[in-house]
C-alpha cells in the first residue's frame, strides 16, 4: 500500500537534511539523497521529486493521461510539425474539420474562329465537274493576303470552284483556378511523453512532460476513451473533434462543349490574272452554306487574295463540371483541451 505524504511537516533534530511525514501515526524519516529510507519499492513515492514539464489537472473518468495537441489552422499549408523533445511521442496522427465547399472546377470553351477557304479548284467544264480538276492551294493558315499558287500549265479553265469558309471547332478547356480542395479543413498531430501522477505536490493533479511554455499551435489535451462526443471537465473546457481520414468519393463531370451556334462567315475572293493581285478576273462571296462555281470562257488565275465581309464565329456553351460525391470522416476521435484561459501551473 502506497503511504501517502501530505504537507504536514515535523521538525525534528537530527543531524542532515532530514524531514518527516505524519503517516497512520508512524513518522516516516527521509532524505532527498535517500527518499525512499525503510520502504519497500511499490510503497515509494518520491518526496524530492520535479515535475519535468506541467503539473495539470487529473483527467475525469472515461478519459486518457494529458498529452499535447497540434492543431493547424485551416488555411495554414505549413507542414505538419514533429513532436518536441520533452513529448516525442507520436499519439495520433489525423484531421479536422472538413475542406472547403465542393465546387468543381469551371469548364469553358475556347474560341472558335472564321477561317478562310483553303483554296481554289479550277475545272476545264464550265459546271465545275471536270474529270481533271487543277488546285489552287491557299498556304496555311491564309490571312487573305496576296498568293500566287501555281497557274495552270496548260489549256484554259472553263469555270472556277470557290470552297466555303470554315469554323474551327471549340474545345474543351478548364479553369486552373478551380482544382478540387483537400478533403479536410486542419491537421493535427497529437505527442505524449512520461506522465507521473506523484510528482506534482498539489493534490489533483499530475506531472505531464511538454514543453513549458506550449509552442504555437499546441495544447494540452485529454482524449475521450469512450464512444460519442463527451461533455468537456471544467479544467479541459475546448471540445475538439478530430478523425483518423475521410472517404472521399468526390468527381466531376468531365467537360465539353455543345454545338456551335450563332455563326456567320462570309468572305470576298477574288482572283488575277497576274502573278501580284493587279488584273482582276473577278470577285466572288462565299458564305458557310457552301462553296461557288464561278463559270466563263478563257478563265486563267495566278493569283487571289481575300477579305472577311463578316467574321462572327459564334460560340459554344461549355458542358459539364457538375459536382458530385462527399467526403465523409472515418475514425472520429475527441479531445478536451485546456483554452487560452486555462495555463498549466509547472
């Protein structure tokens, strides 16, 4: 049976530095070089001792020994500390809270654009169906400006096919801005070191070792050992719930684009007789409904230009990026901690 020691002091004259305590009406001599004179290991409890951290309030029933508690702030990306010196061991690694909302990422559509023909055919009939047609090629990506393609080798053109303008499509494409937030709101981590319930002098409370004072983000904390959330003791007031991770079944729809709508390209060709757009042979307009044949006796080109008369691509509305899924904590766990009110007496 463990005596126990209250601060009830005898003086008594005896050479060194002895004191006695009052124990079932035996006086129990002792020294702090020998604390433990005339008792049995199971039976000491040190009297000299120093509480190496914290002397904090005994946890309630149904609660585990004081350890100390990081917790980040929810917007804080620093990364997750190692436990001090004094608590070097890891309790409890997890989270807190749960992320931001779930807002899935914006889904656009690039612009389309009103692209020129990519040529001319030239045809020996005058109906555009010759059996041997002759291409005029635009180089890519023409502007408009003056090209002198290859003119014909040899005999005449008897009509010229003009192609359509085009629209370039739209794709696809997706905000940077708007990735999906981590499933959690903070991280925690929770340290413990030695705890001794007879170090401390005052009755009530226990020796827990940390780092004295706390550093930023730390708090020393009891877990609830039983199931449910607990009501917090007066001397661990903060209630803080933590989970061990998340099942996050998260997703969005992927994005595209719907069909273009609202377009209307129609360009002005024309094509010379010379190599440098000076003689005109004449001038035609195409629109997206299709491409002209142009028909007349003795047609020769060597060269062609063109100008936008309405460049309106339209548009296209983007699709997807709908949200869908959750995110639901897995292991909760909770913690009663002291506030910034509460201060561990060492």
């Amino acid at each position: 049976m463990t005596m126990k020691r209250y601060p009830i002091v005898i003086a008594l004259a005896v050479a060194g530095s002895f004191a006695g305590c009052w124990s079932g009406g035996v006086i129990q001599l002792y020294s702090c070089d020998d604390p433990c004179y005339g008792l049995d290991a199971y039976e000491c409890d040190d009297p000299c001792a120093v509480c190496e951290g914290g002397c904090l309030p005994l946890p309630p029933l149904g609660f585990d020994d004081p350890i100390v508690l990081w917790t980040s702030d929810a917007a804080d990306e620093a990364p997750v500390p190692e436990c001090p010196a004094e608590a070097p061991f890891v309790v409890f690694d997890g989270y807190g809270g749960s992320g931001a909302e779930h807002v899935c990422p914006t889904c656009r559509c690039t612009e389309p654009s009103c692209e020129l023909p990519r040529g001319l055919t030239g045809s020996a009939s005058a109906a555009c169906d010759g059996a041997a047609p002759t291409s005029f090629d635009a180089p890519e990506g023409w502007s408009g400006a003056c090209t002198a393609p290859a003119a014909v080798s040899s005999g005449e053109l008897g009509s010229l096919r003009i192609e359509a303008p085009t629209v370039s499509g739209c794709a696809p494409a997706i905000d940077p801005a708007g990735a999906l937030p981590t499933p959690w709101g903070a991280r925690a981590r929770g340290c413990a070191g030695s705890a001794d319930k007879h170090t401390c002098r005052e009755p009530g409370k226990m020796c827990v070792a940390a780092p004295m004072p706390l550093p930023t983000g730390f708090a020393m904390c009891i877990r609830y050992l039983r199931s449910g959330a607990p009501r917090c003791p007066e001397e661990y007031p903060d209630l803080r719930e933590l989970y061990q991770g998340f099942d996050d079944t998260r997703s969005c729809t992927p994005c595209g684009c719907g069909p273009l709508e609202g377009s209307a390209c129609t360009a002005l060709v024309s094509v010379y007789e010379d190599a440098s757009c000076g003689q005109l042979l004449g001038a035609e307009t195409v629109t997206l409904a299709g491409p002209k044949c142009v028909a007349g006796p003795d047609l020769r080109i060597e060269s062609m230009d063109a100008v936008w008369i309405k460049d309106e691509p339209g548009s296209c509305a983007p699709t997807g990026g709908v949200a869908a899924g959750e995110v639901t904590p897995e292991g909760a766990s909770f913690f009663c901690c002291q506030s910034d009110e509460v201060i561990a007496v060492p």
